[in-house]
C-alpha cells in the first residue's frame, strides 16, 4: 500500500476555481436532501423487499456464509461506519486476506455474486445505511480507510463534509470500474489514475449539488444500468446539469418569472384603464392572461434560440431578439388566447400591455445592462454573421475571455478572425451564450472541437487556474498544431508597464 501510495501526486486533486470554504450548503437544500433520502430508501426498501428475499435465497444456497457483507467505511465528517452490501465472494480467509479492490473476472466473485455486482443490486442494502442517516441517494461513494489516509487534507475536508451516496456523478462515470482493473499493479493503477479523478468527480458534486441535480444523477444511474447504455459514454457537463436541472433553468425558472411580469403588466393596464373607464376583465382571467402570454412566450424565446442564452453574461443586443419574441407571442396570445379565454381587449389596450410586459421581461433580464444593451445590438449580428476569415476558439468564459472578445471585435484586423465559440469547464455555462458567444463544451472537448470546427487560432483566456490543468490544456493545444495567444500573460504585461509608468511618472512629479 505505501509504494502505491507514492504514485499519488497530490496536486492533481487541488482545485482553485472555488474554495473548500464555499462548499456548505443552506437549510434549505439540505432538509429537501434529507427528505428525499428519507423517501426514496423507505419506499425503496419497501417495494424491493421481494427482490431481497429472492437474492438472500440465491445467496445462501450458491455458497455458505451471510447473505449481508459489512465492510468499514468513511462517512460524514471522517466517521466510519458499516456499508452494507449483497455478499458476491466466497467466503473463506484468502478473500478476506485479498486486494482490496475487485478486477475483471475475480476468482473470488461467485457465479450470482457477478451478476449482482454487474446490475449493481448488491448495493441496494445500502438503503438502510440511507435511512439511518449514514449515506444519502447521492453523495461521494464512501471510500476505503486505507484509501482515505491518501487524500489531502484539504481534499478530505471537503469531500468529507457531506454524507456518502450509493450513486454519484463519479460512479456514473466509473459504473465498469472493475473492467478497467487488470494485471498485477492494480492498486497502483487505481490510485494513481482512476481516484485523481473521482476525486475531483466528487469535489465538483460538493460545490455544485442541488435537489434537482441529484434526481438527475439518480435518474442517469438507472439509465446507465440498461444493457443497451452502460457503455455509453456520459459527458461531464451532463452528469452535473442533467435534463432535470437543464429543463428547471431554461423553461420553468423564467415561465414563473415571465408570469410574474405579465400579471404586473395587466395590473397596470387595468389600473391606467379603470381611471378613464371600466375594466370588467377580473382577476381570475388576469391571472390566465398572465400565465397564457408567459406560455407562448416560452415557446417564442426557444423559436427564437434565447432560451439558450446565459442572461448573467448575455450581450446587451438580445434586446432586439427579446423585442421580436415578445411581439410575435403577443399577436399569437391575441388571435388564439384571448379568443380561447373569451376576453375581449381594445387594440391599445393591447398594445400597452405587449409594451409594458416587454419592459418587464428586459428589466428582469438585463438589469443594469438595459442602457448599453440597446446600443450594441450591431456588434451581435457582426459577430454572428461574419465567419470569414481565421476561425477563433476562445478558451474560459469569464472576464479575460470577454477581454479577448473586445480585442477580436475592435481590432483593425477584426475582419480576418471568426469567433467560433467558446469552452470552459464550469457546467452551468455550457450550452449558453456569453457575450453572444456559445460556450460549445469544457476544455476537455477542445482536441474534438479543434478538428470539427478547424480552429486556427487559440485563445487562453482563463486566469484563476490551477498549474495541473493549465499545462494541460497547453500541451492538448499544442499537439493540436494550431497557434496561440496567451491573455493572461498578455494582462500581465499590459500591468507591468503601466506599473512602471506609473512609477516613473510619480519618480519625475518628485
């Protein structure tokens, strides 16, 4: 274990794009957690209680010894606690004296004890360890001891601050873990290739879970247990903004927040209508015309492709796409809702409504960035439409990447660069638009993208990033042959000389 043990370069854990101090959660979150823990493994128990008397049956008649196997493990704040599994191997001394990870087509694993460990029922005991409050559905799967003394401190902490899971983003991605064990360095191999990973897996999960999110990774561990897709390869960003969680964001979020703004809107009709007249509408059928126009809004938006924009980073120009989507939603509302509603409404009284739920839904969107939205809005359709010249991959999504779009867009040579799009490994942006710009994937697609989109040039644009990842994606760029310009050096430089003619400007005053 110690010679394996040296294999393991600890940096590979250390993640400094989000400290181990911004990992706890709120109440909220965890008692929805709890309460869905709480749930899910009772019922689970309950309904799955046939399937464990047929396993316990099969159990005890293929080999003697207990049907339950119980083995130490790290939970919640480094407690050790009893895991509870179907026993799959024999049980006799060597077994237990063995390696402490199980390799394709182990001699200890019985016949049934294969087929449990391949559908993944033997872990459905853990259920229990739900219930008591040891694990969670989804969590970190707790790990070895021994294996857990190898871990930074730092990485434990973390890791270790919320209860273990029987799924996980990790184990989704490592569900035939035992097949990619093989020969006689096996604990070597596992910690120094397969853990790195699952680690940083798992401390991703820690910073980035939500209530939805873990229905998504419960929902893609039973999919990935269907023969026809346990070979499928799933992507990072998936495991981590699944259908759920994508669905929850693009559509109900903002139809919520759409019905909100249409139901101020018709409020301020109707109070502006009734000082001149009567508004006999009622506030029952308000409430419909608000949630009637936040429908077909959502369907414009997605017609329109802003349900892919991040609005947080969204160039000011969607104004102009907004403006349209809400027109066209409003004339549809009027020929179909209205009629559908048996409510009847004077143009202008329509057409202030469509204005003043137009203002609400840029308000909401753009906030302080309303004013200069509405100024820029050439600079999109330049950026979208101009694909002549060198195509550009921009590499991060965050401040030094909207500086290299700045400098793309206003430079004299503007013309001969195409921003393709851009990567960066937060999941949350992958798939929307930042600055007008498509975030098309994480820095691990860039080897894919480069071929596809026959990038030229490449742009690194990240500047809070660990030394690791950085000569990663370095090297993954440079076997790539495609050329490269650095922004944070460029930032660097760009700061030492106005240091140094600050300093010589303040020497010379002296």
């Amino acid at each position: 274990m110690s010679r394996a043990v040296d294999f393991i370069d600890k940096q590979v854990y250390r993640q400094t794009n989000s400290p181990a101090t911004n990992y706890k959660k709120g109440r909220t979150l965890r008692f929805l957690k709890r309460a869905l823990d709480v749930l899910g493994a009772f019922f689970g128990l309950f309904f799955t209680s046939p399937l464990f008397l047929y396993c316990a049956i099969r159990i005890r008649r293929e080999s003697p010894g207990p049907v339950i196997y119980r083995g130490d493990r790290v939970g919640k704040d480094g407690k050790t606690f009893k895991i509870l599994k179907f026993r799959t191997m024999y049980e006799n001394p060597e077994n237990h004296n063995g390696s402490r990870l199980t390799v394709k087509n182990d001699a200890r694993v019985t016949p049934f004890g294969g087929w449990l460990r391949a559908t993944k029922i033997n872990e459905l005991p853990q259920l229990w360890n739900v219930l008591i409050g040891e694990m969670s559905l989804v969590g970190p799967r707790p790990e070895d001891p021994l294996f857990v003394e190898t871990w930074p401190e730092d990485i434990k902490a973390e890791i270790l601050s919320v209860r273990p899971g029987m799924t996980s983003p990790s184990s989704v991605t490592y569900r035939d873990e035992e097949n990619m064990l093989s020969g006689s360095s096996v604990l070597d191999d596992y910690l120094r290739t397969i853990l790195p990973e699952k680690l940083r897996l798992d401390q991703l999960y820690v910073r980035h879970y939500n209530f939805l999110g873990d229905l998504d990774v419960i929902f893609m561990t039973l999919l990935m247990l269907l023969p026809g897709l346990r070979k499928k390869h799933v992507k990072e960003d998936v495991l981590f903004q699944g259908p759920l969680v994508s669905f929850t964001r693009t559509y109900i979020s903002w139809f919520v927040v759409d019905s909100f703004v249409a139901f101020a809107a018709i409020s301020i009709v109707a109070l502006l209508w009734r000082i001149s007249g009567p508004f006999n509408v009622g506030f029952f059928r308000m409430v419909l015309i608000a949630v009637g126009l936040a429908f077909i809004m959502a369907l414009t938006n997605t017609l329109f492709g802003l349900k892919k924009i991040s609005w947080r980073y969204a160039s000011p120009t969607h104004v102009f796409d907004l403006a349209i989507s809400t027109v066209v939603a409003l004339l549809v509302f009027a020929l179909l809702g209205l009629p559908l509603l048996k409510v009847q409404l004077p143009l202008n009284t329509l057409v202030l409504f469509g204005l003043i739920a137009f203002g609400g839904f840029v308000t909401v969107r753009y906030r302080e960035r309303l004013i200069t939205g509405l100024a820029s809005r050439w600079m999109r359709w330049r950026s979208q439409n101009s694909m002549l010249g060198e195509r550009v991959l921009i590499i991060g999504a965050g401040d030094a990447a909207q500086l290299a779009i700045w400098l793309l867009e206003k430079s004299n040579l503007s013309s001969a660069f195409s921003v393709v799009g851009m990567v960066d490994d937060d999941y949350r942006k992958v798939g929307q638009r930042v600055n007008g710009y498509e975030v098309i994937g994480t820095t691990r697609d860039i080897p894919e993208i480069v071929v596809k989109k026959s990038i030229g040039l490449v742009m690194f644009a990240i500047t809070r990033v660990n030394k690791k990842d950085r000569e990663r994606i370095l090297d993954t760029c440079k076997d790539l042959n495609v050329r490269m310009i650095l922004v944070p050096d460029l930032l660097k430089v760009v700061s030492d000389y106005i240091t140094k003619q600050t300093r010589e400007v303040m020497q010379t005053d002296g």
